[in-house]
C-alpha cells in the first residue's frame, strides 16, 4: 500500500524537509513526509503570500515601516526555499 500525499506545484520548503528527516526514520517516505508538512501547515502559501506582499508593495510599506520590510525578507530568506520560484 502506497501513501497518498497531496500534490504540490513545488518542492517542499527547505523547513518541512528538515522537518521530515527529523519525523521520517524511512528515506524513502521522507519526500511524502515534508509535502504533507507544507500542506498541512500552510507555509507554502504563506511564504508566496509574503513574497506577493513586498514584491507589490515594498516600497510603499519600506518608506512607512522599514524595519517590518527587514523583517519580512529575513524571515523569506530563513524559510523559503534555496530556489528561487518563477514570478507568475
């Protein structure tokens, strides 16, 4: 019997990997493991929502709160994934 995972438009976050690793002890489940992770957590949607957020309004937020615009960046570079995604 084979698991049933959700299907993703992108690979797993570089979290829910490290994640997975840390849940999964089997190697080849871990993939599955992290997709679910991403799923079910929402990160996925959360980093592209914030990356929306200041590729659209950056400059409008940066000249108001640029310590919150630091902040967004850091965090997108702490949890997103190494790959850059294609605009869309």
């Amino acid at each position: 019997m084979f698991p049933m995972t959700p299907a993703l438009k992108h690979k797993p976050t570089d979290g829910a990997m490290r994640a997975a690793k840390r849940i999964e002890h089997n190697p080849s489940f871990i993939q599955s493991t992290a997709e679910i992770i991403d799923h079910e957590t929402g990160v996925r949607e959360l980093v592209e929502l914030l990356e929306n957020i200041i590729a659209e309004g950056g400059d409008l937020i940066e000249n108001r709160n640029p310590e919150l615009v630091a902040h967004a960046r850091a965090a997108l570079r702490r949890y997103a994934d190494e790959v850059p995604r294609q605009a869309e």
